[in-house]
C-alpha cells in the first residue's frame, strides 16, 4: 500500500482531543457519573490523554478504564500460535451500573470494535448510557452504530486503509490513508 495523504498530525489531533474533551463534558453537563473507557490498544492511550484534557478543564479526575474486545469479535482472527484467541486484560475497576459509558477508540469503520466493546460492557454491568468517542470516522459501516462525539470525518474507499500512530506506541502522532 503506498502512503495517499497525511490527515492529521500531532497538533491537529490535539485539537481534536480537546475539542471531544469539551464535547464530552457539555453534553453531559459535567463528569459525574461518566466513566472514559478506551479500546485497546490505540483507544485506550487517547482515553488516557481525554481524561487528562478534561481534567485540567474541570478540575476533577473522570474515572477511566480499558477494555479488550478481542473475545467479543464476531470475525475473531486467533491471534497466538496455540491458535487459541488472545485475551488482554480488562480494566475498569469502576463500576459501570447507571453510569455513563464513554468508549473511546481511534478509528470507526464497519462498527463491530464499537459492538464488541458495547458486549464487553455490558457483562460488567448495565450502564444508564454508552456514547462513543472516536478520532476518526471513515464511513463503511455494517451494523447501526454512530459516533457522539468525532475528531474528524474521513470518506474512504473500502480499499483504502486508515493508519493512526500515537507517540506511545508508535514515537509519533498521526493519521495517514493509504492506498
């Protein structure tokens, strides 16, 4: 695949962070009774960064947790060589009974990450409200999902690929498309 276009780089996914932070709170006036729960891997690292923005915007702490669907897939790939599937570990060590929900992940596409972690959270308890937070929506999708809150929209081609890099896990920040 070769490299069509850079979408956004580190300051533009800044802002788009700050701006879901401030989206978040007004939405739900406030952050009592909300729980931040990134996906992992990339999702859960910009949850950590959201929690950090909305913070120093309201001055209290947002309960945060992370959540691995890789069990919940409906197109489960196995992942290890014992070809058993690979489980990660959850943490959300707040409960989500009557809480409100915000599952954050990097890239909405076909909407069965977003249906899996919804499953996921839903084992651990039912939540008044699940919203969903992404930094990028790129279209495509096969199940009714939508995001609440979005960083940038992106149309794609089914045959082009979305590529976020955060600087934890990939020493920069960036959103690229290839071809």
């Amino acid at each position: 695949m070769a490299e069509k276009a850079n979408i956004l780089d580190e300051q533009s996914i800044n802002r788009a962070l700050t701006r879901i932070a401030h989206e978040i709170i007004e939405r739900n006036k406030g952050i009592e009774d909300c729980i931040l729960v990134g996906i992992k891997t990339r999702g859960a690292y910009l949850a950590k960064r959201l929690a950090q923005k909305i913070e120093s915007i309201e001055g209290n702490a947002i309960k945060t947790g992370e959540l691995d669907i890789t069990l919940y897939r409906d197109d489960l790939s196995l992942k290890n060589d014992s070809k058993e599937p690979l489980v990660q570990q959850v943490d959300i060590t707040h409960d989500v009974a009557n809480k409100k929900v915000i599952l954050v992940d990097d890239v909405l596409y076909t909407g069965r990450t977003v249906r899996a972690a919804m499953d996921a959270v839903m084992d651990l308890g039912r939540p008044a409200q699940i919203q969903l937070a992404v930094l990028i929506d790129r279209g495509h999708r096969e199940l009714p999902i939508r995001a609440d809150y979005v960083g940038k929209n992106i149309p794609t081609s089914s045959s082009e690929r979305i590529v976020v890099k955060v600087v934890e896990t990939d020493e920069m920040d960036a959103v690229t498309i290839f071809e």
